[in-house]
C-alpha cells in the first residue's frame, strides 16, 4: 500500500518577467507591472508531495529530517532572499513561477527516499502553479 506525505516550505525572493525576444513595448503589453526593471518580490510557499511504502519499522513514508535537510540545502539555501533573475537556471527561461515550480520539480526528483508526486507552489493568495514532471510539449504543440 501507498502513502503520501506533504511538506511545506517558505521563501523569499524576486524577479522581473522580461523576455529577450521581445522588444520594450511588447514586455510591458505581456507582462505588466511584473516587467518593472528594478522587479519584485514574493513570499513564495512550497508545497512537495511523496508517495512510497510506510517502512513497517519507523511507520513513515521518509525521514522528515532527512527531507528537510534535502529542502534546506537544495532548495531554500539556493532560493531565498535571491533575484531569480540571476540564477543559472533562469538564464536561458523567464522567471515565471511555472518555470520554477518545474525547476523545484527537478530539484525535488532527486530526493533519493521516495517518490516525488508533485510540486505545487504558490506565489500569491490568488497564483499558484502545480508542477507533476512528465513529458511537457514544447511550444506550437499543444
């Protein structure tokens, strides 16, 4: 029998939604005031969820310790109190929380205790954006 286990985090961070392929006008018409040059930031809350046997010794799913430490070190050292914009990740993507609920995904798929279902993170009290892995199509293929 399966189970699953979801675990909250929080951090802070900024960013500017501009893309390189468009002109001035054509950024502010796509992404408003989320293209203000100096940016803007979010309290971002990080919603992961795993699946997997309960181990019948510990009659957990994982070691919450051991995925806090996983998140600490690979997901709130890297992204709280940090301009998305700057990171290697978003050098080639435009910082959007779906692209970063997919780079939380990836982050997240390499936590080796169990299985990791989905992704879900909220930006606003009004966005949030899931992500669970999988093939996605690429653009003019929907």
């Amino acid at each position: 029998m399966k189970a699953y286990l979801s675990r909250r985090y929080h951090f802070s961070a900024s960013h500017r939604l501009h893309s390189e392929s468009y002109d001035a006008a054509r950024n502010r018409e796509v992404y408003g005031k989320c293209n203000n040059p100096h940016g803007h930031g979010h309290n971002y809350i990080v919603q992961v969820t795993f699946s997997g046997a309960v181990d019948p010794v510990t009659g957990m799913v994982c070691n919450l310790g051991d995925l806090d430490a996983f998140a600490r070190a690979n997901l709130l050292d890297r992204f709280d109190h940090t301009n998305l914009n700057t990171l290697a990740c978003f050098e080639n993507r435009v910082s959007t929380t779906e692209n970063l609920s997919m780079e939380i995904h990836r982050i997240f798929a390499e936590f080796p205790a169990a299985h990791l279902e989905r992704v879900h993170v909220e930006e606003t009290s009004n966005n949030s954006f899931d992500s669970a892995g999988g093939q996605v199509p690429t653009a003019g293929t929907l």
